[in-house]
C-alpha cells in the first residue's frame, strides 16, 4: 500500500515541481504575487520601480540556466513573465556605459561573482542555453573599479564543451 503511494504521489510532486520552474500556469493581470511565490519560491532578488511596480527575479542559476522575471504592478497582481538571458537583453549591454545597477535590473543577480587577480574588475556569471540549438553558454560580464561595465564575454560554455572526435 505504502509504495503505491509513492508511486502515485511521487510523479504529481516532480511534475508540480517542474511546471513552477518557469512560472507555467501563471496569468499576467489575474496572479497575485503570493501566487507568483507559492508556485515559482522566493525570490533571489526584488528591485522596486520608479512607477510603484516591483520585478521579482526567479534565478534557476547555475544548472536550470534561466533567470525570469516577474513584474508586479504596485496592486500586488503580476504583470508580465520573462526568461531575461536572451541574446537580445545581452546585446543591450553597452560597455563603457551600462552600471552594475542596469545590468542587475536587466539580467538578475548572478550566479557567481568575484574579482579578477592582476586588474581591478569585478566579474559576473551568468549561464544560458541558446534556442533554438539548445547551445549551453555563458556570460561573463566585467566591471570597472567606477561600477561600469567594461567587457561582455558570451561563449560556449568551456565545461561542456567536447575535444572534436570525442563522443
């Protein structure tokens, strides 16, 4: 009896699991923010907007390789969904402008973080999977001592990346 429990239980668990990863079943202008939580978690991160509206950041950093974003209007009730590490949100960065702030409200917090040994920058990390080639990459951007971003890195991920002929 207690292993066809299990049997029934354990399926329903991993696919409840699965659907909240991206926010599936969520609807923008119906779902609460408690709503948003209690189906995605809590948030890694939460900026607040000039307009009232709030972006909660959903990190499945490093293996899920997606940061959503859920925009809530000041009334608690959820606005719009988003997977932030795109190409086209990466292709916004401008070196040489963009603050730490600005790339933190487009893209999330990071999934790693630290500091390069011989040159006064800051790194971040951010890991991605390239549709529709479902391509494994990642993003390192870095940061001047002044908080501007200085170099934006995109590339294969080198950890999964196979020697040509290996199978």
């Amino acid at each position: 009896m207690r292993s066809s429990a299990v049997c029934v239980v354990l399926p329903a668990l991993l696919t409840t699991a699965c659907a909240s990863f991206d926010g599936r079943g969520l609807v923008a202008g119906r779902s609460t923010a408690a709503e948003v939580e209690a189906r995605m978690g809590a948030p890694a991160d939460r900026i607040s907007l000039p307009n009232g509206d709030s972006v909660l950041y959903f990190s499945r950093q490093p293996a899920g390789r997606a940061m959503y974003a859920v925009t809530v209007r000041s009334d608690g009730v959820m606005k719009s969904i988003e997977q932030r590490i795109t190409r086209q949100n990466i292709a916004k960065i401008l070196t040489g402008a963009w603050t730490k702030n600005e790339v933190r409200e487009l893209l999330g917090p990071p999934a790693l973080a630290g500091h390069l040994a011989l040159k006064p920058r800051e790194w971040w990390e951010y890991k991605f999977r390239e549709y529709p080639d479902y391509e494994y990459r990642v993003l390192w951007v870095q940061f001047s001592e002044d908080g501007v971003a200085r170099e934006v890195l995109d590339m294969r991920d080198p950890e999964l990346v196979r020697p040509s002929g290996a199978l």
